[in-house]
C-alpha cells in the first residue's frame, strides 16, 4: 500500500462458514475439504507475512477439522511463491498469502526485470488479513535521532543512506522511493530474502536504517533491541504509542502493506465461497483479533469482489505512482 493511495476495509460480519465449508455445488458433491491444506508464504520464516500466516493457519484448522500447514518459498521478490501459487491445482487445498504492493513488480516493472507471465488475473482473491504499517529503525548507538536526520543527510549525499529492502517493488522498497521522490532524494536499498535478514544486517552496522512494518518491529522496540524513528501510519500505532509518526515530524508520508489470502485463478465458485467464509469466521473472531493484536497485527477484513477490486485499485495506483 503507497501513500496517497486510498485505502478503506470492509468489515463484513462473519458467515455460517460450518454450513458454507460443505460446498455443495456442480461437480462438488463431496464435502470440502477433504483433507489438509496448504498455504504458501512467499517471504522467508519469521518476517511479517510468515508470523501472521501461520497465526492464520492454526486458527482456521479447527473451522476446517483439518491440518493447515504453511510453506515459506522465498526469493525472487516473491513471486518464487506466487508462481508456485498460480501454477498449484484450482481445487482449494494450496492458498497461499498475497502482498499488496509487493505483488506488482514482477509483472508490471519491465525496466527492472519484470518479466512474470503470471499477474492479478493468475489468482482467485479470497480475503485481506492485516494491514500492516511500515516504520523506520536504526541500531541503538545510531547517529540518526529521528526521520529528518535521515532525510536531511540523504539530502546531503543521494544515493548512498543504506536500508534493507525485500526485493524490487516491495512495500519497504516502494515506500524508500516514494519518501526520496517526495522530499528531493534518494536512497540506496539492499535486498534480502527477507526482514530478519535486514534487521541481521542493521544490527551489524552494515546498513543504516532498518527498514519493516510494524508487526516485525514492535517487539525489538520494546526490548530496546532497536531504536524506532518513526511509524508511517495516519496516527500513532496502538502497538507502539510512544513512537511517533512520519506526519508528526513533518513528512506527509503514510505507506503500508496488505497481506491477504488468495488461490489459483479458475477456482470452483463453491470451493471460493466455503473459503471465504471459513477465513472471514476466522480473522473476524474475538479469539483471532486478540491473538493478532498481541503480535501487533491489525485485522482488516475485505473479501470476494471487493477485495477483487482493493487489489485492482492498488495495482493501477502503484503503476501510475512507479511509472511502470
């Protein structure tokens, strides 16, 4: 998600997904599932996307009566797992966890690599679990006291401040080139297989600003592991009060991540509808909220058509704010 892009969830109520999860339909006479389920994440294991997946995971098998197991296929900005993804069996048992803006790069960057056959129409959109802000950091002992210290010398030598990144197009990546076009600077992102390995490399004094989102550095700031800069949500984050925000210290600039649920592109309708409504009786559940909050992620549920249209909206928003 990119600053300036509107960004509004749907909260719908949750669904009889125990009469739904039957699915019942032309072709489908059996019940669904049968058996486990597979859920791909596309980022290494205990990033963001991984921890919230796999709380996902353990509280849809018993709405399910089956096993949900999750799988980390990392590398290639993603699409190692988004490939495996849209090229996995239409039939609801391999879902897997999608990124919003991380998803668009592969596709729509012709200039950096982007050559994925695969794109948005490759997937059937189920559901959006969090929305997920994103937030600078530096080590302890860090010169940089606060965003504009950082800004202003970045302003003083483009090019060269050094922050971690995901891959090409991902939302630390997007947000760093939005906030350098937007304040008359640039930075240098280096890339890895995923956030720890950034926050590795941070805490080694190999690159200069730690670069996540919120759910992936509440902690450490807690534990005084890192030490934040700022948080580039709308208002404070309710999971770290004290840190401010990028608007407070005068950047206008608001950038996160939104990471959902998807399957193959051709799924059977009443397989989707059992999905959906099984994953919404999920994410929507007290029990669920609770367990997301005490990881400091944010429930923000948008489903079927309209999370269709979340998706679409974003990637024509990305193109236009990217020049892709």
């Amino acid at each position: 998600m990119t600053s300036n892009i509107s960004r509004r969830g749907f909260l719908g109520t949750a669904g009889a997904a125990a009469a739904s999860i039957a699915g019942i339909g032309p072709g489908h006479t059996q019940q669904f599932p049968e058996r486990g389920l597979l859920i791909i994440v596309p980022y290494a294991a205990g990033g963001g996307s991984d921890i919230s997946a796999r709380l996902l995971a353990r509280d849809l098998e018993p709405i399910f009566g089956k096993p949900v197991t999750v799988e980390n296929r990392a590398g290639g900005g993603g699409w190692v797992g988004w490939g495996s993804l849209a090229q996995s069996k239409p039939d609801g048992y391999t879902i897997g966890y999608i990124n919003v803006p991380n998803i668009f790069a592969g596709y729509l960057d012709k200039q950096s690599g982007g050559s994925r056959k695969e794109n948005l129409d490759s997937f059937t959109p189920l559901i959006n679990h969090v929305t997920d802000y994103n937030m600078w950091s530096v080590k302890p002992d860090s010169k940089f006291r606060t965003v504009k210290d950082v800004i202003e010398e970045a302003k003083k030598r483009p090019g060269t401040i050094t922050l971690n990144g995901g891959g090409h197009g991902t939302d630390d990546h997007v947000a760093a080139l939005g906030i350098g076009a937007n304040n008359g600077t640039s930075f240098q992102m280096v890339h890895f297989r995923g956030t720890p390995e950034g926050k590795t490399q941070v805490l080694g004094g190999n690159i200069e600003v730690y670069a996540c989102n919120v759910s992936e550095g509440a902690e450490d700031v807690k534990s005084g592991v890192i030490r934040p800069l700022g948080v580039m949500s709308p208002a404070r984050s309710k999971f770290m009060p004290n840190v401010p925000t990028f608007r407070e210290q005068g950047l206008n600039e608001v950038w996160s991540t939104s990471r959902g649920v998807a399957a193959p592109a051709n799924l059977p309708k009443d397989v989707e509808t059992a999905l959906i409504a099984a994953l919404e009786k999920t994410i929507a559940s007290p029990g669920h909220k609770a367990k997301a909050e005490a990881l400091s992620l944010d429930p923000d549920v948008i489903k079927g058509d309209a999370y269709r249209k979340f998706l679409k909206d974003n990637e024509q928003a990305t193109k236009k704010l990217m020049n892709w």
